[in-house]
C-alpha cells in the first residue's frame, strides 16, 4: 500500500506515525470512493495516487498542524 507523500517525517514523528499506522490498518478508501458498493458489495479500486493522497491527509491529521485543525474543531487526544 502506498505511504504518504511525506512518509520521511514518520520516525521522528509519533503522533503522525500513529495516524498513518491506524490508516495503513484499518484502510477503507476502497468503500470510501465507491459510489456503487451497496449495489455491488465490493469496494472501488483506488488509484495509486489515491492512495498517496489519502494517506498523506491521514498523516498529517497528526501533525502539529493537523492536530491543530482538529482541535479547532473541537477533537482533543485523550
């Protein structure tokens, strides 16, 4: 599975390794871009580059900045 675009940043970066961990596991972007699934019962095939992109936005999700974001809208680490 593709990593994210800034994937470098994971060793010294635990909350970003964290989110793209969970991601890596428990990747839905197949159900997630499939517009038919309920009709069909099976996923899309995602892109490489979706891929990447989706899994750059999961990590950065834990970054300073992202969890900045989230925290603006009212999400904090428990």
């Amino acid at each position: 599975m593709p990593k994210g675009i800034s994937a470098h940043r994971l060793k010294d970066n635990p909350e970003e390794r964290r989110f793209a961990e969970a991601w890596e596991k428990h990747n839905p972007l197949a159900w997630l871009l499939d517009e038919r699934h309920e009709q069909t019962g099976r996923p899309a095939d995602p892109s490489d580059r979706d891929q990447v992109v989706a899994a750059t936005v999961i990590q950065w999700l834990g970054s300073p900045v992202g969890r900045a974001f989230l925290s603006d809208l009212g999400y904090q680490k428990r």
